[in-house]
C-alpha cells in the first residue's frame, strides 16, 4: 500500500510538473514581450479561449473580435484645432501628406477643395475623424472657411471617397461599412456582421450567429474570412513601411522630492476571465465532457490573466530599481550614466539574472530626457575610471566634437588628449568608433573653408 501510495504520489507530482512547464513557459513569453507586441498576443490568445476578455484601451472593446463592436469615442475635445493638431503624432501629419496627394487628382471646385483640405489635416495616424462636427465647425470658422453643416457634410463625403477607402470615418466601425461596396452579393450580410456581431464571433459562438442571422455555419465561415479583405484602420496601408512607433512600458515624472516611476497604462489593455464561460464551467446541468473543456479553457485565460500581471509587476520593480542607481541621469541628463550591472539589480529585487534580462528586453522608458531602450541604463565601465560608464564616454565625446570651432576641427588624437585632462584614457581606435557611432565625419570632412 506505501508502495502504492508513493507511486500515486509521483504520478501527481508529474502531471502537476507536466501542466507547471507551460504556464512558466507562457509567463516567460510574455514578460519579453514590448508594449507594442502585448496586445497582439493578448487578441490572438482571445481568438483561441473563449474564456478570456481583451479589451483595448483606445477603443473600449473586447480585442477577442476580429474588429471592434462598440463605437470609438471621440478624443477628448480641445479648446483650439491649433492645440489638437500639435497633438497628433508625426505619423499622422504623413498621412496627411499621402492623402492630400489623392485629392489632387480629383477635380473639386476651390472652396469644396479647402473644405476637404481642412478634414485631411484633422486626420489621426489611423485615418480617423474624431473630433466631432461642433468641433470641426468651430476649428473650420477660424480658419476662415465659408459653409455651415451643409458645406461640412458635402466636403466629409468627398473625403470618405479618396483612397483608401475608409479614411475620414469616425471609428473602426464606420471604416469598415465604407470599404464595402453595396453592390457586393455578401454586403448586406457583412454590414450586419460588422454592426452586430463581432463580439459573438470573437467568442466563437457561430451556431448562435448564424441562427441569428438566418445562415449556415459555414456561411459564417465564409463571411468571416471576407472580412480579413477590409481593414479596421484605413491608413494603416499608408503607414505599412513606416517604422512603428515606439511605445515605452515605463513612465518616469518629476514629483514631489524626487521622481515618480509607473507604467504606462494607457494604452495597455485590460485581461480578464470571461465571467459568462465561467459560469458554465460551473454548471452542472451541463455535459460533463463540455463542463470540463470550458475548465480547462477558463484555467488556461487565468495563466495568461496571472502572467500579464505577474509581467507590470516584475517590470515596474526592476525599472524602480534601475532607477534608484540612475538618478543621476534623471537629475542631469545624458553623460550622467553610472555603472549598474543587470546581477546587481537583479540580486536585489530577488530575480534570476535571466528574468531581469527579459523584463528589459525590448522596453522602452520615457524619461524627463527622452525615450529610451531600458536596457541601456545597464552600463559596464569605461576606461580606467569606474565611474564612467559607455554611454557616458560617448556623450563626452559628441560634446566635445559639438564645441569644436568648425574651422579647426578637433582630431581624433586630440579628444583623445582632451579626455586625458578629465581622467580619462582612451584609445584612438575607441574615439574613432565613437565618432562613427555618432554620425560624426573626420576632421578634414568637417572642416568650414570661408
């Protein structure tokens, strides 16, 4: 029976070892992951469990459908068009210009023109129109422009026909009804699809779409597939060989007596259990093979809704820490970097080095000084000096080469005499790559002749 017991015991220390090995897997993915690849995986994981709720920040909704249910609200309104122009991302304003070239191919009278010019300048990144029309109208008449509603109206419509399609609409929902063509045999079923039921098709309920809608599953299927031809942000294909944006997952502002370090959650989404899966997994009115699926689904959205939050937590203590060593730089700026060693930090917050690797891996910090990657406050020293770490060195020098008076250009040689003065030595060959580093050209190219 010892025997016996033992055995059963080894067994259930597997299968516990067994379901272990991939939820720590899946923590360790998802604590690498970068703000801006965090929702793709979070939506892809939603597409497969029903039992776990995605919704997005920026548009409210449940990210587990192939687009958004509920309308986009409008960005909070601004005082002048003026201020949300300056508002708007650098992404946008390329919109803008891409646009502006598509209507100048069509053939508008002038003030219809300037109209329909003045839309593509409220613009988001995404090919959006949010402010509303009392906004429009107000920004519109200091700006000059004749016309009430009517002329608003007339110009919105000529700018919803420019290509791509999709473009002036107000939020993803209207984006999408534009890009269909009412002459399509599946229009009518695909409006109805985009309008209502995005969310039930996130959670795989096609049976109950289908008789809803009066068609088969397959149909379903079918229309499903059609609407991955349209895209929920129309100037998407505009921006496609732009680099992303950089998305930090920190924030750090001044406060009181010091600096404040958070995430930034506004544009993280929310992960939650899906509470209707959950009471089914409970219902015992319910086959016992189907109950024990739902669980085992339920089980699996509360990994990813644990790693998520084991990931802000693990982030958010390892920046704190980074920072405390930083401080210097946050005071000061760049060239103010002192040495801190990823085991340091690590020993500190009671972390393996390699989870403190993957918590910085492809994180960004937004600083009082800019946006940088977190992994570069991990600096070795530099020289003989312990103090100055490699990025510091390297500031020193583009300050120097900045100082130099453009008709003697420094050398190489002497910045490398230069750092001496300060305590520094270096190699020729390490200032030379510096420079290079730095965009900076040799002397003799740098040279002003009057």
């Amino acid at each position: 029976m010892a025997n016996s017991g033992f055995g059963q015991h080894m067994r259930q220390s597997q299968r516990q070892e067994m379901l272990l090995q991939p939820r720590m897997l899946q923590a360790i993915e998802i604590l690498a992951l970068p703000a801006q690849d965090l929702d793709a995986y979070l939506r892809a994981a939603a597409e497969e469990n029903e039992a776990l709720s995605v919704r997005s920040p920026e548009l409210g909704v449940d990210l587990g459908a192939p687009l958004p249910r509920e309308r986009a609200r409008s960005s909070e309104a601004t005082a002048r068009h003026s201020a949300m122009l300056e508002s708007q991302p650098a992404r946008a304003r390329s919109v803008a210009d891409q646009v502006e070239e598509e209507l100048a191919s069509r053939a508008l009278d002038a003030p219809l023109a300037a109209w329909v010019r003045f839309l593509i300048g409220c613009l988001d990144a995404n090919g959006f129109l949010k402010p509303s029309d009392d906004e429009l109208l107000a920004w519109a008449g200091e700006r000059g422009l004749e016309g009430g509603r009517e002329e608003l109206g007339r110009a919105l419509a000529e700018l919803q026909k420019l290509e791509p399609r999709g473009i002036g609409a107000r939020d993803p929902i209207e984006a999408l009804l534009l890009q269909l063509d009412p002459r399509d045999p599946d229009y009518r079923d695909l409006a109805v699809m985009i309008e209502s039921f995005l969310d039930e098709l996130a959670k795989n309920k096609l049976p109950q779409v289908a008789k809803a809608m009066g068609l088969d599953v397959d149909a379903v299927r079918r229309l499903m597939a059609r609407l991955t031809e349209f895209s929920p942000r129309p100037a998407a294909e505009l921006d496609r060989d732009a680099a992303p944006p950089i998305v930090p997952d920190v924030l750090i502002r001044p406060g009181l007596g010091g600096f404040e370090i958070s995430l930034d959650d506004s544009r993280a989404s929310t992960v939650t259990l899906d509470d209707s899966v959950r009471e089914l997994a409970r219902d015992r009115e319910l086959d016992r093979k189907l109950r024990e699926h739902l669980r085992n689904k339920v089980e699996r959205a509360r990994w990813i809704v644990d790693a998520v939050a084991q990931r802000r937590a693990t982030l958010l203590r390892v920046a704190t820490a980074v920072f405390h060593h930083q401080r210097p730089y946050l005071d000061q700026g760049a060239g103010h970097l002192v040495p801190l060693r990823m085991t340091d930090v690590a020993n500190e917050v009671g972390l393996h080095v390699s989870t403190v690797s993957r918590a910085v891996a492809g994180k960004y910090v937004e600083t009082p000084w800019g946006i940088e990657p977190l992994r570069r406050f991990f600096q070795g020293s530099s020289g003989h000096d312990p103090e100055s770490a490699r990025d510091d060195v390297r500031e020193l020098v583009r300050a120097l080469f900045a100082g130099e008076d453009p008709k003697r250009p420094l050398s190489d040689d002497e910045v490398v005499a230069a750092l001496e003065k300060r305590g520094l030595e270096l190699a020729r060959r390490t200032i030379t790559k510096y420079r290079q580093e730095l965009g900076i050209p040799s002397s003799y190219r740098r040279k002003r002749h009057e």
